[in-house]
C-alpha cells in the first residue's frame, strides 16, 4: 500500500502544477473549448503520468563487464518502524482515505439514483433526438447526457432560451466531463485541487452554453435577464449541467469580453516544459548505467558474453537467490543498518557493489564500483559479503560464474 500513497502523492503534485497554470496563463481567456480540453487532458494526465514507468540509461559504460540487477532501498529503521509497520499512523491515514472515497461514492450513486427517480416518475417525450422529461419538482433546468429536465411551469420565452443552453451542453457531451470529474474526485478526494478542477471545467461548460446561445441571435440583456431570474433559490444535482449552476457575474463578464487573440491560443504551448519535467520526475526510472535493464527483478537474454576466460555475464540459467529477488530484497532490507552517522549528517546516495556468484552458488570479490561515502561504502560491502548462498547459474548444462552489479540506494526521505 506504500506504493499507492506515493501513487497519490505523485498525481497530487501533477495536479497542483498543472492547475496552476491554467489559472495563471488560461483562466481569462475566451477560447473555451481549448480551456476545456486542457482542464480534461491535464487531468487525465496527472494520474498517468505517476504510473507510467520508463527505464532511462544516464550513465557511462562502468558496468559493462557484468549484470546490473534492480536497485534496492535502504532507510533508516526508525522510519521503517513508524510507517509501515502493522499498526500506524500509515495504516491510518489509509483508513481515513478509504472512508472518504466510500462515502463520496455513496453520495455519487445517491444522485444517479435521484435522476432515475425523476425520469420513471414524470416520464420521457422525445424530441430531435432529445429526451426530455418534463416536472414540477422544482429543479432549476438541467441536462445529463441526452436528457434535459425542464420545469412544467416555465413559459415559452424562457424554455427556449433553456432550451438552447442544455442543448449546448448535450451537443458537446459536457455531462461525460462530468462523470469523469465525479470519479476522479472520488480518487482524489483529498486533494483540494480536484475540487478545483472541477468547479471549473463545469464553469466553462457554462461559458461554452452562453457563448453558442448568443451565437445563436438570441439578445444578450434578455438572456442575461433569465439568468438572474432564475438562478436564486432553486436546488441541483451536481451530476448535471445545470442551468443555474455556475457564478453569474462571471459568465457576464465572459459573455461581453473582447475574444482573446492568438496570443491566447500560443499560451497552451507553455505548458509543454511542466509536462516534459512532471514526465521526467514521475515517470523516468534513472538507472544510473547505459546497460540496457529490464523493470522485471531480472530479465537476461541467453547469449553467451565473457568477461574472463570463466566469469559470464549472460548464460542460459542466470544464478538465483534463494526464494528469488524479493528474499533477495528482504534480506538486504533486514541486514543493512544505516549508519547513524551517516543519517545525523544528513547523507545519502546510491552505491553500487560488484560480486561474482561462482560454481557452487556462493558469493565472491565484493567490491565497490561506485562510492558514495566511507560509511555507506562500508555497510553495502558489509552484507553484500555476508548473503548465503545463492542458486548457481549454467552455461550449456555447466554451472559458470555470473558477475553481477548491485545498486544500493541509502534514502533519508
């Protein structure tokens, strides 16, 4: 479940950089619909990005003459002791995520309920491919999908003009928007970011409406006047679009705004650096080599390669710890103390150690490739010298030496 919670976290920052953004460089322009698409792509990305995982080589050729396995990390003790044990405040704070993810969605399933209520009590009449269902339940007008929901008393001036509205809405399928913000947000509750979000791709649904009902020739203090007259006192379903739903000063101010230039429209193009460096950071796995590894513990081909006359990099049967990398990781993890001169100080890095596993399967010729610092150095060698034996590798039916590499990334935080 760790890995989840920095799952989050991950999306959360992409959230946050990306929103603000568009409300620095976006936010006040008219081109609508590349506002929308940005909010719904920007979005959808923040959560792709964390757990898309892409192995990028960086380094020089310094650890070619043998196999470079998976890094492992390694921190301090006491940071293991307070969040991931049994009982903590890690498991928590998991607790507390889940109850507010069951209860949104409690709420979610709650209003597709009270949208099926309406539609079975008051019926469907079909017109121009529309659905619309027609009541007196004093909602404010509203559209979901090809449904538009109209109240009986509304007279034929108004719902036309109501009309024209949810119709823009329903033509441009606002309410998939909807439903895909809905979901998000149940994700990413916590987050006040989504919340962001959401407000305003459904704030410039209703700029989009607005602006084709005006394109349409209807006047614009008539059609300002509905807004007023109707947007006071009368509930909604926040699944919806609604008529009434968004700020009314605002979509008047957009309505008599000069349309942006192109200037506007070349803004989009900043936002490739925050993508291209979200990527980088959350995405790119930096191997530190420019061998070519594979994320799968340890995936090795079958042609024979020679360092010396008897040590191999690549065999039929690769050597094996005991119980495969996972025990292979836990036995490092358990083994490897961090030095607590090291931790006061503040030190960290990666060490890389060579060894050969030999005939028998057990370990020689520890050695460090790459240093960090003495201590670190040190306490990799340490436990590298000391694991059991591993499960001998074999060339052509014979049992070889294998020499590999072994990143160990020493992390305070």
């Amino acid at each position: 479940m760790g890995t989840f919670i920095f799952y989050l976290f991950k999306s959360s920052i992409c959230l946050l950089v990306f929103y603000i953004f568009y409300w620095i460089f976006l936010r006040k322009e008219t081109y609508f619909t590349l506002n929308r698409c940005f909010l719904i792509a920007s979005v959808i990305l923040s959560f792709v990005i964390p757990a898309i995982n892409i192995t990028i080589d960086l380094s020089s050729s310094n650890y070619n003459n043998s196999i470079l396995l998976e890094p492992v990390v390694i921190t301090p003790k006491d940071f293991h002791e307070v969040y991931f044990s049994n009982f903590n405040l890690f498991n928590v704070l998991l607790y507390i995520y889940f109850a507010g993810a069951t209860i949104l969605l409690a709420f979610y399933v709650l209003k597709i309920t009270q949208l099926i209520r309406l539609i079975k009590r008051y019926g469907i009449t079909y017109k121009n491919g529309i659905r619309y269902v027609i009541n007196d339940a004093n909602y404010a007008p509203f559209s979901f999908f090809n449904f538009l929901f109209l109240d009986s008393k509304l007279n034929g001036n108004d719902a036309e003009k109501i009309i024209a509205h949810e119709q823009i809405h329903v033509k441009q399928l606002h309410s998939f928007d909807v439903i895909v913000m809905e979901l998000l947000t149940i994700f990413h509750w916590f987050n006040p970011f989504i919340w962001l979000y959401r407000y305003s791709l459904k704030e410039m649904h209703e700029y989009l409406a607005d602006e084709g009902v005006l394109l349409k020739g209807y006047e614009k203090v008539n059609y300002q006047q509905l807004l007023l007259t109707i947007s006071t006192g009368i509930p909604h379903n926040d699944l919806s679009n609604n008529f009434n739903h968004s700020i009314i000063k605002r979509r008047f101010i957009m309505m008599s705004k000069i349309k942006s230039g192109i200037a506007g429209k070349l803004k989009l193009f900043l936002s490739i650096p925050f993508l291209l460096v979200l990527f980088w950071l959350f995405s790119c796995n930096k191997t530190g080599t420019n061998q070519t590894t594979n994320q799968a513990k340890q995936s090795f081909s079958t042609s024979e390669k020679s360092i010396k006359d008897s040590v191999f990099t690549k065999v039929d049967q690769m050597p094996e710890f005991k119980g495969g990398f996972d025990k292979l990781v836990d036995f490092l993890v358990k083994n490897i103390k961090y030095p607590e001169n090291a931790k006061n100080k503040g030190i960290q890095g990666k060490v890389f150690v060579s060894f050969t596993i030999d005939e028998s399967g057990k370990v020689n010729n520890p050695k460090i490739e790459k240093e960090v610092n003495p201590e670190l150095d040190a306490e990799a060698l340490r436990v590298i010298s000391i694991m059991p034996n591993w499960l001998p590798g074999k060339n052509k039916g014979k049992a070889v030496k294998v020499s590999f590499t072994l990143p160990i990334s020493f992390k305070l935080d």
